[in-house]
C-alpha cells in the first residue's frame, strides 16, 4: 500500500508540474502582441546563448503532445500483462498513466494547438487526419480511465472486464500513434511549423475565417 501511495504522487507531482509549466507558458504567450509574436519568431532574447527560451517557439504543441503519447502507449503495455496478473497496485498504477494521458491529449489539442494559415491542399488534407485521430484518442483515452475506474471501485480484478479495458486502451494507442504519424508528416515533409511557417497569430479574431484552422 505504501508503495502504490509514493509511486501515485512521484507521477502525480511530475505530471502536473510539467502541465502547469505548459499552461503559465501558453498565457504568457497569449498575452503577446501580434508583433511581439512575430519578432519573437525572428529575434529572441534568450537567456542562454544555445538553448532557445520558450517564448522562441512558435508554438508549444510539440512540447506538451509527447507526454500523452508515452503515457498512453505504456498504459495500454501495462494494461496486456495486468490481463495475467491481476494485480490491485497495478490498476492504481495504469488508472494514472491512462488519467495523465488523457489530460495531455486534452491539453495538447486544446491549450496549445497551434493555428494555421495558408496550408497547401495537400497539408490540409493530412490535418485533417492529424485532427481526427487525435479526437479519437481523447475520447478514447477518457473511456478507458472511465472503465478503469470502475474496474478498481466496482468490477475488482474480473479478467473479462480488464480485456475489454485493454481493447478500449489498444484503440486509444493506435489513435495516437496516427496522430503522431500525421503530426510529423505535417512538420517534416509539409514543412508547417518549422520556424512558425504556415502557423496564425492565436490572438487574432475570427480563427474560422479564410483557410484558417484551430483544433
């Protein structure tokens, strides 16, 4: 009991620092200007002259999309070898993995997705993938830490119950896996991102206007 209480806060305490320094960094950004934006694209003060500040970036998508990647591929791993253990300690342990994923998927398609402008015919196209799998991984990730919950409070340890978990979480990787596969597509062979190409100003009225696109 005692170590599934310290293993629960060490990933508690780890997951949301790093959501909270995610979301003070997106407000912050928020608060800038169009041309504050737009010099901080081209001319960044920096208090390190190698490592870039986070008000270098463009935008901080990229930062905060990994973390529900990892956790959710490693929840649905943990979830296959608990289908032989059953093991009580173990279900503490994926119901936080699958609940963080789910805050970071939210988080990264929410907070910090990036807006567009001017994409070619052909990154419109994989964005739309992008975005798809990325709304089925949200949804998904959400029933699996819902279903695992009521594997832990009400339907304790049943196999047949933790292999229908398991499919729930399966279909949650392989949705962001895509996303994943779509979002490098979009930033290494579309080219939007690098360097704020192709990406608006978040601050601008009106997102759904022209070829715009916001999540």
């Amino acid at each position: 009991m005692k170590i599934k209480h310290f293993f629960s806060i060490i990933l508690v305490i780890a997951f949301l620092g790093s959501l909270t320094k995610a979301l003070a960094l997106n407000e912050k950004r928020n608060s800038l200007d169009e041309t504050e934006l737009s010099v901080s694209t081209t001319s960044v003060a920096q208090s390190d002259p190698v490592k870039a500040d986070f008000d270098a970036f463009p935008n901080l998508h990229p930062m905060v999309v990994h973390f529900p990647i990892v956790l959710l591929l490693l929840a649905v791993v943990l979830q296959l070898i608990q289908l032989f253990i059953l093991n009580r300690t173990m279900d503490w342990v994926i119901l936080l993995m699958v609940g963080s994923g789910f805050i970071g998927a939210y988080v990264a398609g929410t907070f910090v997705h990036p807006h567009t402008e001017g994409l070619t015919e052909m990154a419109k196209s994989v964005l739309e993938q992008h975005d798809k799998y990325a709304d089925w991984t949200l949804w998904s990730s959400a029933l699996a830490a819902i279903l695992k919950i009521v594997s832990l409070f009400w339907v304790k340890l049943k196999r047949g119950f933790e292999i229908a978990v398991f499919v729930v979480m399966a279909f949650a990787a392989y949705s962001v896996s895509e996303a994943g596969h779509y979002g490098s597509q979009l930033v290494y062979i579309e080219g939007v991102g690098p360097q704020g190409k192709y990406l608006g100003n978040e601050n601008e009225e009106g997102h759904g206007e022209s070829d715009e696109h916001s999540h």
